[in-house]
C-alpha cells in the first residue's frame, strides 16, 4: 500500500505539482488567456494569489500581492504585502494583472476602486475571475450548511462570500468601463462564463468529507478529468471570466 502512494505521490508531484481541480478550473482559463495573447513571458502580477496562486499552472516566475501568504511554499512567488484597492504600482508597472476569486472577499464598496487600480497597474491585460450572480450565491449557502455540519465550525472563504454577497456581471463589467475611462485607456472586454453549478456542486460535496479515501479521490483523482471538467462551462454557472486588452493609442 505505501508503495503504491509513493508511486501516485511521485507520479502527481511530477505532472500536477501544486494542483487542485477545483482551483484548476479557476486558472486554466486565465493560462489560456495570457498565451493566446502571447503573454506567457511578459511581466504578470496576481492579486491576492495566497501562497501559490497560478503558479501550478503557468509554472513561471511572477510577482503576488496579498495580505497572507500562507500555504505551501514556492520560490517562483514574489510575495508582496498589499492590498488589492491599494496597490503600490505606478500606472502600467506589470503587463499582465490577474485577479482569481478575490473581488467577493471585499466589502462591496471595496470593489470598484479593486477594479481601478488593477487596471491602472495593467499595461496589456487584466483578467478578472470571480463568483457571480444569485444562483452561485444559493449554492454557496447550501455548501456553507453542509460544511458547518460535517465539521462543526465556519469556513472563512465560504463565510466572506456571504457576507459580503457575490457581484452581479452587469456590476463588474460597469466597473471595468468605468475605471479605463478615468485612467483614459482603450479598454476590449470580453466576458464568458465557467463551471457549470451541478458540476461545481459536486466538486465541493466531494470536498467536504471526513473520508481519506473520498477526499484524496477529490484532491488528485478529479486532476486527471480536467480536460473534461475544464470544459463544463455550459448553463447556470459559478463564475464569469473577464478579460480586459488594453489598445494601443493612436
């Protein structure tokens, strides 16, 4: 038996070092974004990316800021302590800005000046991923009930998506025309959506589990259906991706 781990330990540490599926299916999106713009050596900060951020899934160098850094450890992060309204950037300091499940951590009146001062800091891109709408915010209330009876305490990121409620896309994308407009930059937006709420659903139900087995069939067994789940973006779904391409001024 401790055989066969060492063997799956070496074998997911090799090709998924770092990787969780449902963090996954945030940032695949983002990677694919950022090399389809040729991006992939640029220059990129990440707002909020804890202690790894997307690093497992771009596996390069680049700079983080946040106000916790805590996790598993990586030399590829450039920890920088900050806060995302609050960014201690110069206007285009980084080509590329991504924000990943960070916007419905902040007070809602917190959001919009979030939004601003990434695209201040952004020369070519910012990509936003985040939470939206009712229908998320239902299913998060439905999770937080079966966390807190499974384990009998708060989640605090399942907490701060209640508390502070998830943005609605009509909000996000009136923020990011709003923030290029003050800043006098020619702004491309795209938006689609990600992750398919049955499917979200039971990623998390899996999550939440006492069970070793479950639970390790969660952390590593979903890794190796991720070129299926990456693409159950169809119907009611838990997040939107926005992606913002700066023009260049005439």
């Amino acid at each position: 038996m401790k055989k066969i781990e060492k063997i799956a330990k070496t074998f997911f540490d090799k090709f998924f070092w770092g990787q969780h599926p449902e963090t996954a299916l945030r940032y695949l999106p983002v990677v694919k974004e950022i090399k389809k713009a040729g991006l992939s050596d640029s220059k990129i900060l990440e707002i909020g990316p804890g202690s790894l951020g997307i690093i497992p899934y771009l596996r390069r160098e680049i700079d983080g800021i946040d106000v916790d850094f805590s996790g598993p450890k990586t030399n590829l992060l450039n920890k920088i302590r900050g806060k995302a309204d609050q960014l201690p950037f110069k206007k285009n300091s980084y080509d590329v800005c991504i924000s990943v499940d960070v916007l419905e951590h902040l007070p809602s009146q917190n959001r919009e000046k979030a939004i601003y001062e990434m695209l201040r800091v952004a020369k070519k891109m910012a990509i936003i991923v985040v939470p939206t709408g009712i229908y998320s915010e239902r299913q998060d209330k439905q999770i937080k009930k079966i966390w807190n009876k499974m384990f009998n305490k708060d989640d605090q990121f399942l907490e701060e998506h209640l508390k502070y409620g998830l943005p609605q896309p009509e909000e996000i994308l009136v923020y990011i025309d709003k923030s290029a407009r003050k800043l006098n930059k020619q702004a491309k937006t795209k938006s689609y959506p990600s992750l398919n709420l049955t499917v979200r659903n039971l990623l998390m139900r899996t999550w939440i589990t006492k069970n070793r087995f479950i639970y390790y069939l969660y952390l590593k067994g979903y890794l190796l259906l991720l070129p299926i789940l990456r693409v159950c973006n169809f119907g009611t779904t838990y997040r939107r991706v926005f992606v913002v391409e700066f023009l260049p001024h005439l």
